[in-house]
C-alpha cells in the first residue's frame, strides 16, 4: 500500500520553527504558528492525494472537477492592500523597519485625503 503520510518531514517542521521566531515574546503564537503550519500541510497532503485519485480514476473530466476543487480549497492568497501592509508594519518597533516597509507607510499615506 502506498504511504499517504500527512506528517510533515523534519526538514519543514525545522523551517517552521524558524519562522516561528518572530514570535518569541509570546510562546502561544509561538507554538500556534507551528501547529497551524503543520495542520496546513496535513491538510494540502490530503487534499491532492484525494484529488489524484479522482483524476486517476474518473476519466477525462475529472481533471477539471479536480482543478475545481483545489482552486475552491486552496485558493490563491489575496495581497494585502497598501493599508494592511502599513498597519502590519506598524506592529513593530520604528528602528526595526526596513527601508521598503517606510515606504510602504509613506504610500499609504500619501493616499489618505488631507
């Protein structure tokens, strides 16, 4: 039988917790961050092996359902607009900010009325 393991390998469970650490001030993002990345991963293992299966299995249109379903299930992230990116950027300390992230303030608000 061939093995459909939704646990992630080391190798990605590493490189979550690597990006966990902009959350080392506060140990239950900290941890949620890694459950939730893991969780995804499970989840997206799930899913295309389920859709392989209906494409395998289902003839000609089933390649369509299937890209029907991961487009409905997974679909494409939405960019964060200029004023969520601002405000994301805010969250963190003024000496931490990059030259992009002024930026990306300065942007936002030159769009604001005066």
């Amino acid at each position: 039988m061939t093995d459909h393991s939704i646990t992630p390998p080391q190798w990605r469970v590493q490189e979550w917790w690597e990006q966990a650490d902009q959350y080392q001030d506060d140990p239950k993002t900290y941890f949620d961050y890694v459950a939730t990345e893991a969780a995804r991963w499970g989840a997206d293992q799930e899913l295309e092996a389920c859709l392989r299966l209906v494409e395998i299995d289902a003839g000609e249109d089933a390649y369509d359902f299937a890209r029907y379903i991961r487009a409905a299930r997974r679909p494409e992230p939405k960019q964060p607009s200029l004023k969520e990116q601002a405000l994301e950027t805010l969250k963190y300390p003024k000496d931490l900010w990059s030259e992009n992230e002024v930026d990306t303030i300065r942007r936002a608000l030159e769009q604001l009325d005066d």
